[in-house]
C-alpha cells in the first residue's frame, strides 16, 4: 500500500490558479512526461480524451499517450505487464486486485474518478415485445417495473419448459455486473439460477445480440442506444435508475509507477480534474463529441455521441425517448472523488454474489484500492470542492445529499438505490444478510 506521505503537494500549476504551468517554471521548459494510457472505446473515457486532445495534460507537463484495447482483461493485464502506466478502468477493478480476484490480480489502486454514468441495461427487441405481451406493457415504465415484467416473463418460461435467457455484462468484477443482477434481484429474479450471465466485451455485444447469442446486456454508452438504432434493442433500466451516485470509470493506477512518479502523478490528477470541469459544460460538448468520434477513440457518428451526452436516449426503434439529467457527470458533485464508502459497497456485493467471503481483515485491502488522500493532495488550493469526509452513507434517498468540503459544504444530488435501501459502510453483514436474494 502505498504511503500518501509520498504524495504530498508537489510544485505543480493549480488548474484555474495563477501558478505557472511545471513545464514553464523558471523559464525554462522541462520535457513532456509521457504517460502510457491503456482504454476501451467507451464514452466514459471522455476525461483523458479530453486531456491529451484539449492540451490540459500538456499544461500540465504531461504527454499521454493513449492506447485502445478491447476487454476489461486485456486492461488488467497489460497494467500489471507494465504496458500502461495507467488506465481507463472499471470501478471495481481496483478492489478486486486488492483483494487477489481474478485470474491475473495485481494490486492497482485509484485516487482519481473519471465520472459517472452511462450504463443501461439493454434487452433485446424480441424479449422485450414479450414482455410487453405477458405484462400488457406500453412502453412508459419506470426500471423497476420493467423488471417484474421480465420476472413475470421468465416465470412463464420456465413453466412451458424453455431455456434460460443468456444475459451479458462486460467483466464478473464490473459496476455492469453488479448494477445488472442489483436490477434483476429487486424484481425477484435470481442471476445464478434463474438466468445465465456471461461475458462479452463492450463493443461486440450489439453483434451478440443480433445474432441471438444473448438476451441482453448491461454495458456503457453508446453500446447501448447503437443496439437500439439497429433495431435489435430496448433499454429497460438505466444507471441513473438503479443507483445514480455511483462511481463508472477510474483512474487504474499501477503502483511500481507511482512509486516512482509520485509529482507525475500528482500532475495527472490536476490535468483530469481540469478536462473533467471541461467536459461537463454544454457549450463544450459539440467539440468533445467530434474528439470521441475519431476512430482512434469510441469511432461513431459524433451525433449519436452528442445526444448520449445531453441524455437525449433512445430507447426502443419505434422511437420511444427518455431525457436524463446528467445522464454522463464527469465533474460536478465531487464526480470525481474516489470514496472509501463506495470502495466498501462494491466490495459488500462480490460478498453478496459469492465472489468473496466477508473478512474483517480484508478491509485494509478494500480500503487500499481508493486513495482520498492522493486526491486531496493533488488538488489542495484548487478551485475543486473536495469532500472533507472519505466516507457516507450511501444511497440515503434524500433529494440532495449534502457533505462537509474545504470552506464549506458540497451537495452530492440525489442518491437513492433502486430497492430504496441505504448502505451504512460500518455495517456490511447487516447490509448483505438483509437481500433475500444473494449467494447461497
């Protein structure tokens, strides 16, 4: 675990401050630093995009250098050969190294967000209009409704003897996993034994769907509606249904680098948190859109992008729409904070799912894999609200959760799980034996 005394306030330029840039210091400019950056072509990798694209990051004295991959596997992998330096990586990854999971686990850790959203369970076309039948759906129904149809509809299968349905999610370690059998489990439907989940990588699961080798999925934008411009898809629940507060992407960091770039890294939060403010203004998102639609990033049409970052969504071929305040946050309500409460929730539902039993001891690990503290450091005296607490209850349904911050207070927005219960992070049995559905 790496000590934060390492990572103490490096003489670096505040984003928005009057300080000089590192690489204009006394002067005399200094090499670009370059960073290797390891993503896959999801909307959510907008921050770095905007990092290197925008200049934030060469303000900096940063160069990153991003490179495209196709699987959370490949992300993890390459971060623990050394490949990248850093990473666009699953909110869960980083606990889950920690904790030892997975087939290749190297204990990386994050202390920097890069924001929340996107996700959406999308099933197909065919499934859906069978819903519809069974349940006398019009295709108005909030999330949670959806899914007692779905429930309604499986019931119905197994009764006349028909396979279970094929579910997908991107990587057993994953926000999509979690939020998918959350979703599932709150209308009754068991994920282990009701249906079957797999894996299938973001941008080859609208191709398995049209092919009829899964029933649905849960990934991120712009998967998701591209299903449904296809015609093969209708979203059914969307992040901001299931649980709006939680944390997407982060920054994967490999500790061997950090250890031996502490004020790079330092830098680099500065950097991102800068291009994250950037990216959350609207006047900004035509431009952001053209960025993310090069075919070296997310590669389509920039104006799907552009209305999946209004939350403008299409969500069933025969034209059906929902708007979704900040259905894409990059900055606002400390989006970017890497909270130790939100660290313990991931890790209360790889309990809840069997993937881990519950040790008090393994809370240190838990905690390790999100640094507050490397956050706090890189951007005291910046004009970023940060959160004076690393912890909350979570998912309290209030209309507006409000948090002590540097010189006041910050509002965090509305915060309710779907099955409207809180999570209190001291009390993780308590929380996980209160599901009736979870691992046996």
């Amino acid at each position: 675990m790496l000590d934060p005394q390492t990572f103490g306030n490096p003489p670096i330029g505040r984003s928005g401050s009057s300080v000089g840039t590192p690489a204009q210091t006394k002067g005399r400019p200094t090499p670009e630093r370059l960073v290797r950056v390891g993503f896959i072509p999801l909307l959510d990798v907008a921050v770095l995009v905007a990092a290197e694209e925008h200049g934030f990051a060469r303000r900096e004295g940063i160069r990153l250098q991003l490179i495209k991959d196709v699987s959370w596997s490949n992300i993890r992998d390459r971060l623990a050969f050394r490949q990248f330096d850093v990473a666009h990586m699953l909110s869960p990854m980083p606990v889950a190294s920690q904790l030892g999971l997975g087939s290749n686990p190297y204990p990386c850790f994050t202390p920097f967000a890069l924001g929340r959203g996107g996700n959406s369970v999308t099933l197909s076309l065919e499934l859906y209009r069978e819903m519809q039948a069974v349940a006398s759906l019009d295709g108005s129904e909030d999330a949670l409704a959806n899914a007692h149809a779905l429930k309604a509809l499986i019931d119905r299968r197994r009764h006349e003897g028909r396979k279970p349905l094929v579910f997908a999610m991107t990587y057993p370690f994953s926000s999509h996993n979690y939020e998918f059998r959350f979703w599932l489990a709150a209308a009754g439907i068991d994920p282990d034994s009701d249906v079957i989940m797999t894996v299938v990588p973001p941008p080859l699961t609208v191709d398995a769907m049209a092919a009829r080798a899964i029933d649905g999925f849960c990934v991120n934008a712009p998967w998701n509606m591209i299903a449904v411009e296809k015609g093969v898809g209708r979203i059914v629940a969307t992040k901001a249904d299931i649980w709006p507060s939680a944390l997407e992407k982060v920054l994967g960091v490999s500790p061997d680098w950090a250890e031996k770039n502490p004020e790079n890294l330092a830098r680099l939060i500065v950097a991102l948190d800068a291009a994250a403010r950037w990216c959350d203004d609207p006047h900004n998102h035509h431009s952001l859109a053209e960025m993310l639609s090069r075919p070296a990033y997310v590669g389509v049409a920039p104006d799907l992008i552009l209305r999946l970052l209004k939350g403008e969504i299409l969500v069933d071929p025969n034209g059906g729409t929902r708007l979704i305040k900040n259905y894409l946050m990059f900055h606002g309500q400390a989006a970017n904070f890497p909270w130790i409460s939100q660290a313990r929730w991931i890790y209360s539902q790889m309990v809840r799912w069997g993937q881990v039993a519950h040790d008090g001891a393994c809370l240190a690990q838990v905690e390790a894999a999100y640094r507050p503290d490397i956050y706090r450091s890189a951007l005291a005296g910046s004009a970023t609200p940060v959160p004076a607490i690393d912890s909350k209850v979570e998912g309290v349904g209030s209309s507006s959760t409000v948090v002590p911050a540097a010189g006041g207070h910050l509002s965090l927005g509305t915060d309710a799980f779907i099955d409207q219960r809180a999570f209190d992070p001291s009390d993780i049995p308590g929380y996980v034996s209160g599901f009736a559905i979870r691992a046996k």
